[in-house]
C-alpha cells in the first residue's frame, strides 16, 4: 500500500484553510472510498463560537461527516477512528489552546512543563499511530506567529510551542500548504 497522505494546512483567519481542506478530504474520500470524520477542537466560550460550532456542525452533518468533539487529549481518539477512515482535525491552534488550561497537578498545563510534555508526545504518537495505520491525515491550524510579540509569559509560551508542534507537523507531513486569500501555496509536496 502507498503511504498514506498527511497534509498540513496552515493560514491567518478567514483564509479558506477550513474550506481548501474540506475540498481535499471530498478528493481523498471518493478516490480511496474512505469514511469522513472531524475532529473538532472548538468549544463554546462565547455565543460568536457557539454559531459558528453550530453552523459548522450541520454542514457536516449534510455532508455525512461522523464528527469526534476533542477539545483535549487526543490520545483517546486512537480506538474510535477505523482504518477505512479519513481524517480531519480542524483545528490545531485551538487545541493547543484548550490544552494550555487543563488542570495538572494543581496548575495550569502550560504552568507544568514535564505534564505539557507528556501531553505533547502523547498527541504526536496518536497522530503517528493513525497515519500508520494507514489512514490519511489532513491537519488544520491558524498562523498566529507573525503577529506581534506580547509580554506575557502564557503567550510567549503557547507561540512557542505552536511554533515548534508547527515544525513537527511539517515533518511529519507528506504535503505542507499555507493558505493566502483562499490561494494555496504548496512549501512541502505538491499539487495533485
């Protein structure tokens, strides 16, 4: 069997990321006859993200998505996901977002460097457990690290680690593309 394909796709906001990436698992999922799932990281914290999760929610729903609600810990998604899966997790940023303020230990997770860590490697070996099983990845997150520097410690932390999640998806990745005013710039792999 060929490799399973990983893509990364990364833009600002209202970039058309989330659209191009659907377009692609329409693409891989009549080719290969594969089964749509989402992973949705998004939670409601505010009535703006409530509609858009909503609104989202019954797109999906029309286009026979089976969607997997992780706002954390993917870890324990790698049992409900079958092998004739295609998957999307939309979004990293958001994740990782959510993930900065479980509680460890009595602290923050982004306050406790080593339960950061093992979260971290815990979700990379997830990812990699699924693309080895063979089932294709297509991997959403926001480009947040041209934006300016704030001074505060819990910002500085989460773009740094984004930053580098960023570099290890790209790695990892079969096919890395920014997107540019719904215009896709392809900086590992190429167009098929």
């Amino acid at each position: 069997m060929d490799q399973a394909e990983w893509l990364f796709i990364t833009g600002g906001v209202r970039s058309g990321k989330s659209h191009f990436a659907e377009k692609k698992v329409d693409e891989i999922a009549d080719q290969q006859n594969r089964m749509r799932y989402y992973i949705a990281s998004g939670v409601a914290f505010d009535s703006e993200m409530k509609k858009r999760i909503e609104r989202h929610q019954i797109d999906r729903q029309q286009q026979q998505w089976i969607t997997l609600e992780q706002p954390t810990n993917l870890a324990q998604l790698s049992t409900k996901i079958p092998s004739e899966a295609l998957v999307l997790w939309d979004c990293a940023t958001t994740w990782l977002t959510n993930e900065l303020y479980v509680e460890v230990d009595g602290k923050m997770q982004w306050q406790n460097e080593s339960a950061f860590q093992t979260m971290l490697e815990s979700t990379k070996s997830t990812l990699r457990a699924l693309h080895e099983r063979g089932i294709p990845l297509i991997i959403v997150s926001n480009e947040v690290l041209d934006e300016q520097s704030y001074a505060s410690e819990e910002v500085a932390f989460y773009r740094q680690q984004l930053g580098l999640f960023h570099q290890w998806l790209v790695g990892e990745s079969t096919t890395a593309i920014e997107m540019t005013y719904t215009i896709p710039y392809y900086w590992k792999g190429s167009e098929k």
